[in-house]
C-alpha cells in the first residue's frame, strides 16, 4: 500500500479532517451510527478524547460515508476509536480508514495502535492484520475486544 496523505481506493478517499465542516460531518455519520442505529448512547457519543483526536473521514464524490479517530494514550501508544461508516458502504471503506488510521499512528511514531472492538467486528479486524490481546469487556453495555494492530 503506497504510504501517502491521501488513500483513494475504488473511489473511496480517505484523508485526515482539515475544515470545520469535515469534522461536523464526522460526527453527524458517528450520531447516525452509535446513537440512532446502534442505540450506544442515548444523546451523543462526543467524549473527553475528541479534543486531542486525529479525526479521518472517508469520501465517495465528494460525500462523507465514514469517519475514525484516532488519539495518543501514552508516550508512544495510540488507540483507535468510533469507526462509523454509512451502512451503503460498509466493508471495503471501513478496511480503508483503518488503513489510513494505521498509516497516521505509524507517521506519529506510535510503537503500539490498539482498539476495542465489539465482538461481531473480530474477525474483520484480524483480516485486517490486527490481533486480540486480552479479556473481553464491556462498554455501554456491549462486548468488546481489546485488538492491537500489526505496525
């Protein structure tokens, strides 16, 4: 994969936020999933790493269909977050931003990425080159796995 600050693959880009705008439109494609489809949070899903996170997003023609953060947690320990793409376009776009989330953190220095993951996501992330590491556990109610990614 070509190591550059855009990632275009089958129409799908990825690039990290740069306008206000980009990042309302992250977190109204964050709303739709974790709040309205998901029901993980009852009003918003915003939190305390916000702030301080790299937000990426995902486009097709121009519209944001996608959206991951990631944020440092330690001197050179990075964790990944609120991966949300429009249900249209699931599969390849999420594989694209955890790419382009894997290429930030490893342009940062980071010498580990992790994640949790809700459960049914597993597998999808060992496809991706990630691995379980730990105990299972519970956020907002829901299982997740704690994943590391191969850097």
């Amino acid at each position: 994969m070509p190591r550059t600050r855009d990632m275009n693959i089958k129409g799908v880009k990825c690039k990290l936020v740069e306008t206000e705008e980009e990042l309302r439109e992250a977190y109204r494609i964050r709303h739709e999933i974790f709040v309205k489809e998901q029901q993980l949070f009852s009003e918003s899903d915003k939190d305390e790493h916000d702030p301080q996170a790299i937000h990426i997003i995902a486009l097709s023609r121009d519209k944001v269909i996608g959206t991951v953060r990631v944020y440092r947690r330690g001197k050179n320990v990075w964790f990944g977050s609120r991966l949300a793409v429009l249900k249209l376009y699931r599969g390849r776009t999420g594989k694209t931003l955890i790419e382009k989330a894997v290429e930030t953190v490893r342009a940062k220095g980071a010498q580990h990425f992790m994640a949790y993951v809700q459960l049914p996501n597993v597998s999808f992330f060992e496809r991706c080159r990630w691995r379980a590491v730990g105990n299972v556990v519970q956020y907002q109610g829901v299982d997740h796995q704690l994943m590391e990614a191969e850097l």
